[in-house]
C-alpha cells in the first residue's frame, strides 16, 4: 500500500477528481487545506494497493501542542479485508518517522465499531469522551508505543 498525496488544488488532482470514490472526500480535502493549511506530510491522501484506490487517509492538520490527530476509511468494496487497519498503520508510521516525538491520536464515534477494532489492533488506548466542536461527543483514542 502507498499512500498518494491530495494536493491543494482541485486541478493538482486529476486522477481523484474522475473517481466517484473520491469525489466527496477529495472537496472535503480541498476546502480542509483552507482552513489548516497545507504542509506535507501533514495532509491527505487516498491509498493505493496494486493500481487500486482503496480508501483514504489524513491528518487533520500539522501538530499542534506536539499532538497530531489521524484519520483514515476504506472504500466500500474493500472493507472486512484488514484495508483500514493497514492505512492506520501508514499514518502511524508516516508520523513517528517525521517527527518520533508528536502525540498521535484518533477520535471515533462513541461506540464500539469498526474504527475502534482498527485503532485497538494498532496499540491505541482509550482515553475517554471529548466534545469535538465538529462532530459532538466522541471518544479520544492515543497510540501507545
């Protein structure tokens, strides 16, 4: 799997912006840039595994406080197949390699799910609720090392 940069401008994105897959999240993307900025590694991607798109992947900003916020999905024809713990571990990995020392966390919604399997396969602990001006009462996951 490799992970294949969103890129700032909807123009930069050709192959994304033909794939009914990506059209939603490639604007979301786009419009998240404008609000956060856009400073690699520290964006979006889509992830590829053998010439296929097979979900997305993201950090929802640069660090701040020397914390940095994942989050990722898989494309519907690709779930149940281990897709999505795969990319959480890119975005792991992609983050302890460009700075070992950021905080690396997760928010899902709060209960059981999907996401919370792929986070505890990837060694995230459950830290409690939080309110997320976005999207309300979640839980707060952190990756321990």
């Amino acid at each position: 799997m490799v992970l294949v940069p969103v890129y700032e401008h909807i123009e930069e994105n050709p192959e994304f912006n033909s794939n009914p897959d990506c059209l939603e999240s490639l604007h979301m993307s786009i419009d998240f840039y404008k609000k956060v900025g856009f400073l690699p590694p520290w964006i979006c991607y889509y992830v590829k595994e053998n010439e296929d798109l097979v979900g997305c992947a993201a950090f929802k900003g640069k660090p701040v406080g020397g914390s940095v916020e994942i989050a990722y999905g898989t494309f519907e024809k690709f779930r149940n197949q281990g897709v999505g713990t795969a990319i959480c571990k890119i975005l792991v990995d992609l983050s302890l390699k460009t700075d070992p020392s950021v905080r690396i966390t997760a928010r899902t919604l709060a209960e059981n799910n999907f996401s919370t399997k792929i986070l505890k396969k990837n060694r995230f602990k459950f830290l409690g609720d939080v309110y997320d001006p976005e999207d309300g009462n979640v839980w707060e996951w952190e990756y321990q090392q």
